[in-house]
C-alpha cells in the first residue's frame, strides 16, 4: 500500500488462491488484517469487514494482542469492527494478568 498500487494490491487480495501448503495460525492472523487493510484502502468495507472480524476471532483464540492493535489501528474508519477489536483486547489483557 505504501506503493500507492491500491488498485493493484486490492485485485491480488481479492483474487488469490487458496494457500497450497500449511500455513501457521499466525500468518493466517496477519494475512487477513494486511488484506482487510488493502481490502478497506480500496473502499471494498464488505470485504474488509469479513476478513478485519476473522482476524479478530483468530488473534483473540491464539492470543495475539499485537494483531488486535493492528486491527484497532486499521479500522478507523469501521467502528464496529473497532469497538469488537478493543472489547476483545481489553478481555485479553484482563485475562494475561490474571
């Protein structure tokens, strides 16, 4: 994105093949936050919406509150996708403290 190829970057994300080989929950996590990233740059909000709030199910299953910030950061302009991002974040840290 930082490119400015949003155009481009938002045609791969919408139209790449499902992964050939196995890949670790947390790249699965940082796939779909980077592509609702690109997704919502390119104004698609359904899509981004979809893949921003499965991130959101993974990095809070696995733990990851790293990737909910990011998710937090990049969904400024989706305040429900947000506000879940930092309900879910607060929980874990609750939960990481205890």
């Amino acid at each position: 994105m930082t490119t400015g190829r949003i155009t481009q970057a938002a045609g791969l994300a919408e139209n790449a093949p499902d992964p050939t080989w196995h890949v670790t929950p947390q790249w699965r996590v940082i796939e779909h936050v980077t592509t609702g990233r690109v997704l919502l740059a390119a104004s698609d909000t359904t899509g981004a919406r979809e893949r921003l709030l499965a991130a959101i199910t993974l990095a809070t299953a696995l733990r990851l509150p790293h990737q909910l910030q990011r998710i937090i950061r990049a969904s400024t302009d989706e305040p429900h996708v947000r506000d879940q991002a930092l309900s879910r974040l607060a929980e874990l840290r609750s939960a990481m403290a205890a």
